[in-house]
C-alpha cells in the first residue's frame, strides 16, 4: 500500500472558498479565497459559479506549486442533498444531477462535489464528499413530532459534529462506534446531536427552527403564538422566514450576530447583553439535557464545539448545568477541512468504503 496520499479538499462557501492539501493526517497547506460581490454577482445560480471558483483554485493550487494530477483524491464539502446516513460518498452522476437541480434547495455546499469531479476526470483520482449537513441516521422514534405531517427532520453540522466526535474517541482512546456522546456545535447555528454506536440517532433541526436559538436562528418557537403571528397581517412568508433563520436568535434581540459584539458589550455593563447571551446557554444546556433519555441516561461524555466553543464563560455557563450527566470535552473551532482530507484517507487505506449516492427518490 501507498505510504503517503496527498488529498486536496475544498470547502466552497458563500463568500469564499477554502482550500487545503493534506499529506496523510497532516495539513502541508492551505488558503482561503474571498469572493467579492462583483465576483459573483454574474451568476445567477450558485451552480453557475463552478466554473469560476474551479479557476481560482486551480491558480492558486499552481502558484503553491501543486499540479491537479498531484493528487490521489479529491473531497468537497457535501450538498444539500436528499437525505443519507453519515460517511463518505463517493461523487456519481445522479449526486451531480442533484446538486446541479438543487433538489433541497441552493447552498454553496453544493460546489464542493462539482469541483471534486472535475479535478477526478482530469487527474484519473476519486473524487468523494463526506458527511452532508443532509446526514440522516435518526431512529425511529426520533422523527415523532406530534403531528404527521410535520415528522422531524435531521439537518445538522454533521461533518464538524462526526469529526470532532471521532477526535475525542481518539485522545480518550475509545471506538466512535461503541460511543455514546452528545455532540454540540456552537455556531451561527446551533446543532446538538445524540451519537450512539457511531450513528446520530437524534438531533435538532438547526437548520429550520428546532432546538435552542442560536446568533442568527430562532429555535423553537412557542407553536400556538407563533400560528397567531403567521395570521397577524404583520408579516409576510418571506418575511416570517427570515426571522426564523437570519434575523432570530440573538439578532433579534441584540441587533447582531458577531458574538464578539457581545462579549464587548458585556464587558461594558450591559446586563441586558449578558442574560440575552446567558439564556442561549441555557436553551444549549436544557438541550443537552433533553437528549439524557436518548441513552437511559448513560453517556460517555458530552463535547462542545464550533465557533463560539472559544468562550470559556459561555463554555462554563452550559459545564455549570450539564455536567451532573457526563464529562465536558470542549474543542473549540471547526475542524471540516481535516475532517473532509481524512474521509478520504480512511477510503485510500481501505479502513472505510466509500459509499454509493443512490437515493429512493433520484
């Protein structure tokens, strides 16, 4: 078998696209490309950006000195995709219909399995996504909502919540397939997820309004009231919308959603600031809490992540609440780029098999 693999992932988002190559487990280089406004304004679909975005980062692979045939695999960032269990998934023609048809909707994610294939017809490598925010792997009992025909959805940060769940089994020296974790990413939004045996069994729907309120998200929303605001007159769909996800959360009570904002206006004394940000915490604790029965109540340890995860006292504000039920393992930021490059080593090394995008609906 090889020795050394040199893997290129790519993480397309909004406004930027992210780069790095790997040699085995270690990251050898990176780059982060910005897209202004007038660079993307010309399209007008994110799909349509993938010639574009291809042609950057083919530039600055080759002032790095990195060639497109260098690579023994490629790993974008998985769309919003149908619905599938965690892994990794090596890029076909019925995911790039998909994606191209934007069957759940656009997102830049989307990009990630386009220019994967792209550099995989070239050089001749695979080309593989890992871990969609699209994972579904709820139980059963899980996707009762009270109503039928609102069932409960899984949408999550499943690669950064996979990822770090796998590196706490690794320092802890467990196996992530016999584990039993909750898993919270801390972000502009806000997923806490029930990992058993290596499956995220339940979770909140971070995406859509489920769960704690996050930066820029509502959470759950108390159902009669919220009925009565749909038919007030006051709002329209779109506008209803974006309060949901956008303009809720901490936007809409503090007119922001930079945390350092915040944080700076707690250190000046704004007390309405500092229970605003305390309450999120508590929602994320009183979630974390909720998935206690999931697992009769044993759990190995519960472990923080994302963004706001740098925040020792939002950290102990939720250690404060949580940590009668398990141990707290906080490893802050996002760690998606590793967890893309080593999807794609577990494949070349044959310790995992790629898996085949194929959904009942195609």
């Amino acid at each position: 078998m090889k020795e050394t693999f040199r893997i290129l992932a790519v993480n397309p988002g909004s406004t930027s696209t992210k780069i790095s190559v790997f040699e085995n487990e270690r990251e050898v280089w990176n780059c982060k490309l910005s897209h202004s406004a007038e660079d993307i304004a010309p399209y007008d679909k994110i799909v349509d950006q993938y010639e574009f975005r291809r042609k950057v980062i083919v530039t600055e692979l080759e002032k790095a000195g990195y060639l497109v045939s260098s690579f023994d695999a490629v790993v974008g960032r998985g769309g919003v995709l149908y619905p599938v269990e965690g892994g990794t998934y090596a890029v076909n023609e019925i995911m790039l219909r998909h994606v191209h048809e934007g069957v759940q909707g656009e997102h830049p994610s989307n990009l990630g399995a386009l220019i994967a294939d792209s550099f995989s017809r070239e050089c001749g490598c695979p080309a593989f996504i890992a871990d969609p925010v699209v994972v579904d792997e709820m139980h059963a009992l899980a996707r009762y909502s009270g109503l039928p025909e609102l069932p409960r959805r899984s949408i999550l940060h499943a690669l950064n919540q996979k990822a770090t769940a796998r590196k706490a089994c690794r320092d802890k020296g467990w196996d992530y397939e016999k584990a039993r974790l909750i898993v919270v990413h801390l972000g502009g939004g806000i997923s806490v997820g029930a990992h058993l045996d290596g499956r995220i069994v339940d979770v909140n729907n971070a995406l859509n309004g489920d769960g704690p309120f996050s930066p820029e998200r509502t959470g759950t929303l108390p159902v009669g009231d919220l009925i009565a605001l749909c038919y007030s007159g006051k709002y329209t769909l779109a506008q209803l919308k974006k309060l949901n996800k956008g303009s809720g959360g901490i936007v809409s009570y503090l007119g922001t959603n930079d945390m350092r904002d915040v944080e700076k206006r707690i250190s000046e004394g704004d007390a309405h600031a500092a229970e605003v940000y305390e309450a999120m915490a508590y929602q994320v604790a009183k979630e974390i809490g909720f998935l206690g029965p999931v697992f009769e109540g044993r759990v190995d340890a519960i472990i923080l992540t994302g963004g706001i995860a740098y925040d020792e006292k939002f950290i102990n504000w939720i250690k404060m609440r949580v940590s009668y039920l398990a141990p707290v393992l906080v490893y802050p930021g996002e760690h998606e780029m590793e967890a893309l490059a080593l999807a794609g080593l577990r494949v070349l090394r044959g310790i995992e098999q790629a898996k085949t995008y194929n959904p009942a609906i195609s």
